[in-house]
C-alpha cells in the first residue's frame, strides 16, 4: 500500500508514503516523532550518493541525493541511530534521470588523503624552526658565558 503527498509536505509522512523522485534528484528528509539527537541518526539506501546525518534539536533533518546511476524502482531507507538496530524507515520510488546527470564528488572524497596531507607537514616544519631556534639559542648562551 502506498499514499502519496504533496511534495511540500514533510518525507515521510506516514509509514506508506512513497515520494516519487528523478535519479540526481534530492529530497528533505524529516522526523519530529523519534527520540533522536542532533547527529546520532545515519540514513542509508542503495539509492543514495553516500550516507547522510540527521541533524537539529527537536526536529531532525537531512538532505539526501539520489545517484544518477540509480535504477528506477522502489528504495528503501534505513534509519541507523547509534546503539540502536537498524530499521525500515522510508521509502522512495526512483525515475529516469533528466539528461546530462552526474554526480557530485562526494564529500568523504573531499576529506580524503590529500586535505590531511599539508597537517603532517606544517607540523614539522614547525618542529624543525623550534629545533634551529633552540640550537641558535643555546649557542648564544656559550658565546656569552
């Protein structure tokens, strides 16, 4: 059994609504009911570009992108709360992609080897000026003895 809804009523609605969405589409993903907190709620689906966060106070949220490359059909939305099992929470029905699709980089590439790369070495260049102070310092200290 499915309901549908108007597209700015809040998703999901009801355990049967199924909002209908083009692959590289997104949609806002809502929930005011569960006793979740801000960052503790990992949605997840095959259809998804990569996982997302639930974050807010009293109402959680989360825009979710579906990939280009997803298949039309209907997708299933895992609700993943930390020290609690995953369970069913939502589903979506997935469309043809409008021409020219891609997606986006994702933003764990974004975070990957080459940002962290310049920390390593700040950190010792910094080591190495603290090393030369210290070896001029104490060479000025002979001098003057």
């Amino acid at each position: 059994m499915e309901e549908r809804y108007l597209a700015g009523t809040q998703w999901p609605s009801s355990p049967w609504d199924v909002r209908t969405v083009p692959a590289g589409g997104e949609l806002r993903a809502k929930d005011g009911l569960e006793m979740a907190t801000d960052g503790m709620v990992k949605l997840t689906s095959p259809g998804f570009t990569e996982p997302v966060v639930m974050h807010g106070d009293k109402m959680v949220s989360a825009t979710v992108r579906i990939r280009c490359s997803a298949q039309p059909g209907l997708y299933i939305v895992q609700w993943n709360e930390e020290g609690k099992p995953a369970r069913e929470w939502a589903r979506y029905r997935v469309t043809a992609p409008p021409a020219g699709c891609h997606d986006p980089a994702s933003s764990s590439q974004a975070g990957g080897a080459t940002s962290w790369a310049p920390w390593p070495l700040g950190g010792g260049a910094a080591l190495a000026a603290f090393g030369i102070g210290a070896w001029v310092w104490r060479r000025r200290r002979k001098v003057y003895r």
